[in-house]
C-alpha cells in the first residue's frame, strides 16, 4: 500500500485547477502533518475562478481551524491598538528600520511603518495568518516597506533583515503575561537581532493580583440526577477567565505586584517564586483575581485592570478559586503565593 | 542521548517519596508519552503532601490540562441527563450487560446500573477522566457493577476487558454536527464486535436539523476599517460558522426545520447518501444563514432536540453559517440548503 505521503505526491500534479482535488489534497496534507502546504493548497481553492461553494466553505473551514480566534478581537482592542499607535509614534524616527514579533493581521507592523520606519521585518510563525497579513499589507499600500517572515523570530538571523534593527516591537503577552514565549522571544532578539540599546516596546510587562469576591460561585459538578459527582472537581480548572469589564467582580485589596519583567534583558530571566501580602478592604473574598501591566515605554502603561466602566480589553482576567469562600475584616493579611517557569504562572493563597 | 522515557524510568525510584521531585516528574512523564503514568503520579504526589499549596495548585494545573471544558456543561444539562435516564430506564433488563463509550464524570454509567444493569464497562480515552471518574462511580457505591475501561473504544477486546458481548449500547460522542466526535466509525466498529447481535442501542440514531435564520451578532464578525488600515483581505480566516446558544433570543427563525441528514447508530453501519440538498420556504424577512441544529432519537420513543429556543440551556451549541451576504426574502422565498459529510464533518453551502 503506498504510504499517505506517496499518495500526496502522486495526487499533486493532477489537481491543478481542480477544487474538488485540491480541498481532498489538502486535507491529505494536513492530516500528514504537512499544515504549511496544506493551507498553501486550500488557498489556491480560494484563488481559482468558479470553484463550488461546497469545495469553498471545506478551504475555508481547514484555513480557519489553523488560526486562533482572537486575532479578531486583538483589531477591535481600541485601546490596545491606540496605546501601541502612540508608543510607536515616539519611538520611530525615519529610516528606521524596525523588528515586529508577531504579525498577527499586521497592524502593529504598518503603524511602524507609517509612523516613519523605512523598513518593517514582521514574523508569523503561522503560515496562514502570515499569509493573511502580507495580503492586508499589500492591500494598505505598505508592501514596499513591510515585509512578513513566515517563521518564529527566533529561527530569524539579522542577515535575513539586511543588519539588526533599530526597534522591537511586539505583542506577544498572554492573560498570565508569559504564555505566549515573550521571555525568550524577546532574549534572543535583544541579543541576536537588534543594535544594542535600541528601544523595545514594550520594555517590560507586570503580572498584578488581588483580593476578589467573583461574580460566580466556583463552578461544582456537585448532584446530579442523585449521583454525587464531587470527585469530578478535581479535573475542573483552577482557574476562570474573566473578562475586564466584567460587573459582578469586586477587588477586596488593592492591586499588588507580584512579578515585575524586564524584556529588554539579554540575559535569561530565571524561573521564579514570590509572595506579596495583600490586605482587605473587608467583606466575602473568593480569590485571587490576576490580570497584566505591560510598560509599552517608560511612563506609558496599558493594563488590563477590572473596570466595568472601562471598554473591554482583548485580555481576559484570570480568577483563581479559593477552596471556601474567606469573610474577611478591613485590615486582615492574606498572602498570595506566585511561582512561574517562564511560561505558565500558578497562584495560591499560604 | 537517553530518550525522556529512559530518563523518566532512571528516575522514577529516585523520586518516590519526594513529592515535589514527584511531581517535576510528572511533565516529563506527559512529555515522553506516559500520561497515564503521568497523571498517577501526580496523584501520589499529592496524596504524600496534602498540605502544600502550591504543590496543589501546579498538581490541580496538570490534571485539569488538556480536560475538555464541555464536561462542566455536560453536568449543568438537566434536559441531556433527563433524557438518557428516561431511555435508560426503558431498556434496561435487569441482569443486563451494558456497553458506554465515552465515561465522562461516569453519570449515564451510573443510570444504567441504577435501572437494573447487572454489569457496566464503561471506556474513556483521557486517562484523567477515567479516574476520576472511577472514584467518582466508587463514591457512589456502583464500584462492583461499573468497571471503567481507560481506552478507546475501538482498542477493547470483549473478552479480555469485558468478559463477553454488552447486551446495550449507549453513548453520548454525538458532536454539535453529529459527527465530529467519530460517532459513525465508533458505532461501526462497537456494534458488530462488542454486542450481542441485535441489542439496543441508546441513542438510536441522529440528525442534523437546519432552518433559515437572522442572527444579527453576524454584523461584528468581519474586519473592516481600524486605525487608518483596511482589514479586510484578512477576513477568509474568519470560520465560516459559529456556536449560537439554544436559548439565545437574538436568533430569529425564517423558516420551517429540515433534516439535512438521519443518521442512523443502531445498525451498524451507515449506508445512506453523503449528500443532501433541502428547499427552505422563508416566512420573510432578513435572512443571514442558516442555523444547524442535533435532534437525537433516543429510542423508539422520544427525541432529544436542541431546537432553536426550545430548552434552557443546552451543553451543545447550534451552529450557524452564514451566506456570504444576507438576503432581504419575501414570504414563501426558496433558498435551497446543501449539504454533504465525509462521516467526521458535516458541510453546509448555498448556492
């Protein structure tokens, strides 16, 4: 029996101009393992004239799947995207030549560019959102200056952008600020890819927490049908996420830093365990509600803080269940307990 | 190089009785393809440390990875677990050897029991569920009639896992489409191999229902304008259909329901068209799409629909998919519905 791989080969020649063959070559591909060519073969369905809406919506669906949701949302952060627009406006001078991690639908990358970089290199380790930008790219008129690198930036060398870059610019935070790789992404190209003291937006980012009563009961799989299903629980999430304007969330401390990074260090940020002493403002406390600050320069901040009075940001929060519900006096101590690995942030309450 | 599991077998003696080496442990073990060795050891560490926070939390992190959300959803849908004791309690003979696919939290196991099963093997392919669920089905006191079985369905040996054919088939793998949860291969595969011929089997079969609708949430989908730039050549990698709560009031049917297609799980084997096409007669008014929506027919007796509007709450999600733009229709306008599925997913275009 020929391998799938063979078969692949063997099919591609012969479905040139062929919807129904190119989506079934496709999806042979993606099930090998081969994504990149895959979704290359699904927009070729895309770009043939007259292909059948059934072979369309299958293209579509494969492209879809392989990209995350929330580049949608990052467009219609309003105040996301005004902070990094007026960061940019500061630090670009002309001729710059500027390094963006994370292309996503490319915005940060042409607000570079029109803020006065001579040349913007942009990296998208996803193949189809790679793909996606350098359309909207071209689209807005800046395919002249800003060119989309289908790879992660840390398999980018500073020959590939023709020298190191006067800037970086990124945005590859998570809602626990680290999960998306920003240490090392920003180490190796600190030290690989950029002049040495160029300025990096953001220069630093904070992991903030406090006291809470949350909107929600703890989610319990509890009594059903007669049957007690509590040893379920233990599988359930340690966490919810919430969103930042969401109106049944009361803080019951004030805000505390509990990391502080700085990413524009060459050196390897180590893992790392702190503690800070939060203290009530009284009343049921629930959690520990754990949200971002990212310093886009020194003295401009964007945070995510909760605010139901704010415009909801494209971070979600994190709430962290406490086992019981704590009634607590204005003045009692609790504190919370962090430790990170560089990558994924557990929280407790000592 | 010592690959990760020669380092985790060198290891793992060390480790014992250390339980936060324990549990630094338990990623690798993840990582070198062990996770159910994994998610064991994890639970011994926690067990040897009851005390420590923050073992707990990194511990309760591990377990949860990876654990479908939708259990939670599963528990909280009253109508879902109503309907499945109902037809439970219609099959079930006492004495009876009955077959799950798909444990879950172990709760329609345990109404099978509970109706009178004499013996339940239950399958479960994440090895985190099968045991909490096990210790979920122990506290309950079903431990000698329900046996959890931590495999894919299709990797049971009736003889060796189960002493023999099931007499009853039930199950809940159904997906918002029907198939994407690998329905139709698991019941082929189950039904010849793993039950006496001709027992019932719960659900019997299922449907994918569709009607036209106007969802108005449509119109923040796609990108336009932001900030000075055009976004919309970013727009393909929009899905081309969306999860709509049942109970949600925005949606507003235009038409009668069809069925797309009836799939039956009982026969073991699926043998109708992988094409459908439906003519939709709309009541008027702004068409978006169309909704698609599970109809499961539990027995010959009673359905389980997750309609538009008809249930509280539902932990499946209708979907929606929408034309390319909306359509203004007139009372008694035909749009015609197509459809096709390759038995994992289902495709839904118009003209």
């Amino acid at each position: 029996m020929p391998t799938r791989a063979q078969i692949i080969d063997s099919l591609a020649p012969q479905v040139a101009g062929d919807a129904r063959g190119l989506l079934r070559l496709a999806e042979l591909m993606r099930d090998d393992g081969q994504i990149a060519r895959a979704l290359d073969t699904a927009h070729r369905i895309l770009e043939l004239d007259g292909a059948a809406p059934e072979q369309v919506a299958g293209a579509r669906r494969l492209i879809a799947k392989a990209v995350p949701h929330w580049h949608f949302n990052i467009v219609r952060d309003l105040r996301r995207n005004g902070d990094y627009d007026a960061a940019l406006k500061r630090a670009v001078k002309p001729g710059m030549r500027v390094l963006e991690i994370g292309t996503g639908t490319g915005i940060l990358a042409m607000m570079a560019a029109r803020a006065g970089a001579a040349e913007v290199v942009t990296c998208e380790a996803d193949p189809a959102v790679a793909r996606a930008a350098q359309r909207v790219i071209a689209a807005n008129g800046y395919a002249d200056r800003v060119r989309v690198v289908p790879k992660l930036s840390t398999a980018l060398a500073a020959d590939e952008m023709g020298g190191r870059a006067d800037l970086l610019v990124s945005e590859i935070v998570s809602h626990n600020l680290l999960s998306e790789g920003v240490l090392p992404a920003h180490e190796h190209a600190v030290r690989e890819l950029l002049k040495p003291g160029a300025p990096v937006i953001p220069c630093g980012g904070t992991i903030r927490v406090a006291l809470a009563q949350g909107p929600q009961k703890r989610f319990d799989a509890g009594t059903v049908a007669d049957f007690d299903l509590s040893a379920f629980n233990t599988l359930l999430p340690p966490e919810q996420r919430l969103r930042s304007d969401e109106p049944g969330l009361t803080l019951r401390s004030d805000p505390r830093d509990l990391f502080r990074f700085d990413f524009t260090r060459v050196e390897e940020t180590p893992p790392g365990v702190a503690s800070v002493d939060c203290v009530s403002t009284g009343g049921t406390v629930t959690g520990i509600v754990q949200w971002i600050a990212i310093d886009l320069d020194p003295g401009h901040v964007h945070e995510n803080a909760p605010d139901p009075s704010r415009s909801r940001s494209s971070w979600r929060l994190r709430f962290h269940d406490l086992p019981e519900p704590l009634e607590t006096k204005p003045g009692q101590t609790l504190r919370v307990h962090g430790a990170h690995d560089r990558s994924q942030l557990n929280l407790w309450l000592g | 190089m010592p690959s990760t599991a020669a380092i985790v077998e060198q290891m793992l003696p060390r480790v014992r009785g250390n339980p936060r080496a324990m549990m630094r442990l338990v990623e690798m073990m993840r990582a070198s393809g062990d996770d159910a060795g994994a998610v064991a050891l994890c639970h011994e560490a926690l067990a040897l440390a009851p005390d420590d926070a923050e073992l707990g939390a990194i511990g309760r992190a591990f377990l949860a990875f990876g654990v479908p959300h939708w259990h939670a959803h599963l528990i909280q849908d009253t109508e879902r677990t109503l309907a499945y004791e109902a037809a439970l309690k219609r099959a079930v003979k006492p004495g009876m050897r009955v077959l799950e696919i798909g444990t879950g939290t172990g709760v329609l196991a345990m109404m099978a029991a509970r109706a009178g099963a004499a013996e339940v093997y239950t399958c479960e392919l994440n090895p985190s569920v099968a045991r909490a669920a096990a210790e979920v089905i122990a506290a309950n006191g079903f431990a000698d009639r329900v046996k959890v079985i931590a495999k894919h369905s299709g990797q049971i040996d009736p003889e060796a896992d189960m002493g023999g054919r099931a007499d009853l088939l039930v199950s809940e793998i159904v997906s918002n489409d029907v198939l994407s949860e690998d329905v139709l291969p698991s019941h082929e595969d189950a039904i010849p191999r793993l039950l006496v011929p001709g027992a019932p089997v719960i659900p019997l079969g299922a449907s994918a229902m569709v009607a036209l609708a106007a969802h108005p949430r449509l119109d923040r989908r796609a990108l336009h304008e932001a900030f000075g730039f055009d976004f919309s050549a970013f727009n393909h990698l929009e899905r081309p259909n969306y999860r709509v709560p049942v109970e949600d009031p925005s949606l507003k049917v235009r038409s009668d329901a069809a069925s797309l297609f009836d799939f039956d799980l009982a026969s073991g084997r699926y043998t109708a068209g992988d094409r459908a096409s439906v003519e939709l007669v709309s009541r008027g008014g702004r068409v978006d799409g169309v909704i698609q929506w599970l109809l499961l027919r539990m027995d010959g007796e009673a359905v389980h629909e997750v309609a538009p509007g008809t249930l509280p709450y539902s932990s499946w999600a209708m979907m929606f998919h929408a034309f390319p733009a909306p359509i203004d229709t007139v009372e008694g306008q035909r749009i015609t519905v197509h459809a096709s599925h390759n038995r994992t997913r289902l495709t839904i275009w118009t003209e």
